[in-house]
C-alpha cells in the first residue's frame, strides 16, 4: 500500500491549511498600535483591562467588555471609534468603562450604585488570584530603594525633546522600541545605542516647559535631547529604533514610556543630582574626627 502523500490525510481526504494572516494597521488609523497586543492586567487589582489611545492625552485603561448604556451613568461612559477612546456615549445601546471607576483596589469619592454590582466582583476576582497565588498586590515601592546607595541614576528620569518635557517610564538606558518585527514580536533593540547620537545630562530648574514658574529653590537633572536633529528627536518620540524608524509601515506593539511632566504632580520624581555623581560614604569615628582636622 502506497504510503499517503504529505498534503493529505490518512483517508486520502486533502488537508486544508489555512493561510496565516498578520494583523495590520489601516493608513488612515489615527493609532498605529495593534488592539490584541494592548490587554494587560491591572497592577493594583490583577484583573484584565484593554489600553486605548486617546486624542491629545494620555492612553486609558478601560474594561475589556461592553456593558448595556442603561446600567451605566451617562458621566461614566466612553466608546471606541477606529481604536480611539472618547468619554462620551455614542448613541448605542452598548459602552465601554473605564478601569478605574470600578478598580477594586482604590477608593471611590461617589459610589455609584449601578457599578457596585460589577466592583464587587472583581473585587472576589482579586481574592481567588490573590488566595491562588497568581496576583501579588503592587506596593509604591521606589525602584531606586533596590539601587546601590552610592548610585545617582533616576529610575524616572525627565526628559526634554521637541521642546517639551517628558517623564520616562524607565531608566534611559532601558527605553525599548515598540515597533513589531516580522516575527509577530516586540523589537528588543534600545532606544539608547552606543553608535548612534546621544543626549547630555544637566542641572535645570523644575519646570515643565520653558517659560512656566520653577518650584522655589528646586533644581532637576533632566536629559536633554533638543541638540539631536529633528528626526532623530521625533524617533525618540515615537520610541522606535533606527531601523523601525525608517519602516512606518511596522505597528506598534506597546505604548510609549513618555508622560508629560509636570512639576507638581511628579514632584516625587525629581532628582535633584546627575546620574554620574557618587556620593562618597561618609567616615565614622575617629577617621571622620581625622578629617575633620
């Protein structure tokens, strides 16, 4: 008996394979990130949200399922138009939620009785990953605290391209691309590379932009890009690496490290030494009375 060809089955029936299909991004979408890359976990409570871009803001969490309008206050509502988030209804009897209306793990000024019902259960949610050992509550723990003492290097550090002020989600030297590779992944190339342009680290007052009041007596180190050209500036905007740079076409897997900075509210994040400068550890006893004298 004649053994079956490699394209059929054992009963001779031809196989069907079905063409792999990568998802793109529409050149008319005004977001160039990929939707089934953008589910994540809430750090706080452990359960699942979707990020979403907004226009002219910061991305939002909001929760991964639609919930009927009529169960949902008209303040409360958002929806999703070409993978942008507004927060606003849109006339349909379904909406999105935002996260942190119902996030268990934080206290709500205005208890909204029409959400109780869903706050409660993922709060249960957060017990059962808690109990199974799947989800450890986030601490606001200073990823500094794990640094060596004599170590100046900002976890947050504030950057300044195009003008404007950033803070960074890691150190700069951990700045990854966000563009996806052929392979479906996410590039592992750094922002920072030793061949290419780099910033200069100085000593500005804590501002947010040029011409804004600086915080009395407040002083910040702030990696400044601004002497780099205006494309290698925008690359860094984009957070892409050189050869995702030059490749528009390529989506994004991941959202950019950038946060506008502002004084005020990151006031916790402002350094007020250069990453270079080590503190030198202070004698004790009769050594630190030596040198004194």
């Amino acid at each position: 008996m004649r053994p079956s060809p490699t394209h059929r089955h054992w009963d001779s029936s031809p196989v069907r394979a079905s063409q792999r299909r990568s998802l793109r991004v529409d050149p008319d979408s005004p977001t160039r990130l990929l939707r089934c890359a953008q589910r994540d976990r809430c750090r706080e409570c452990g359960n699942p949200l979707e990020w979403y871009c907004r226009i002219r803001d910061r991305p939002v969490r909001l929760h991964p399922r639609e919930l009927p309008a009529a169960e949902v206050p008209a303040d409360y509502r958002w929806h999703v138009s070409s993978g942008i988030a507004h927060p606003a209804g849109d006339g349909s009897a379904w909406c999105r939620l935002a996260h942190s209306a119902v996030c268990p793990a934080r206290d709500v000024g205005v208890v909204v009785p029409e959400l109780t019902r869903l706050r409660r259960r993922l709060a249960v949610n957060t017990r059962r990953l808690t109990d199974a050992g799947i989800f450890t509550p986030s601490t606001p723990t200073d990823r500094s605290a794990h640094q060596p003492e004599d170590s100046c290097r900002p976890a947050r550090p504030v950057v300044q391209l195009l003008y404007v002020r950033y803070l960074a989600a890691r150190p700069v030297d951990e700045i990854q691309c966000v563009a996806q590779t052929r392979q479906r992944d996410r590039c592992t190339l750094r922002m920072l590379s030793s061949k290419g342009p780099a910033g200069v680290w100085k000593l500005v007052p804590a501002t947010a932009v040029q011409g804004q009041l600086a915080l009395p007596s407040e002083t910040m180190a702030l990696y400044d890009l601004s002497l780099l050209p205006y494309s290698e500036q925008l690359r860094w905007r984009m957070q892409r690496c050189p050869q995702h740079a030059a490749a528009p076409a390529a989506a994004d897997l991941a959202l950019t490290d950038w946060e506008p900075f502002d004084p005020l509210v990151h006031h916790e994040h402002v350094n007020p030494r250069l990453p270079d400068h080590v503190r030198r550890p202070r004698p004790d006893g009769d050594a630190w009375k030596a040198a004194r004298r």
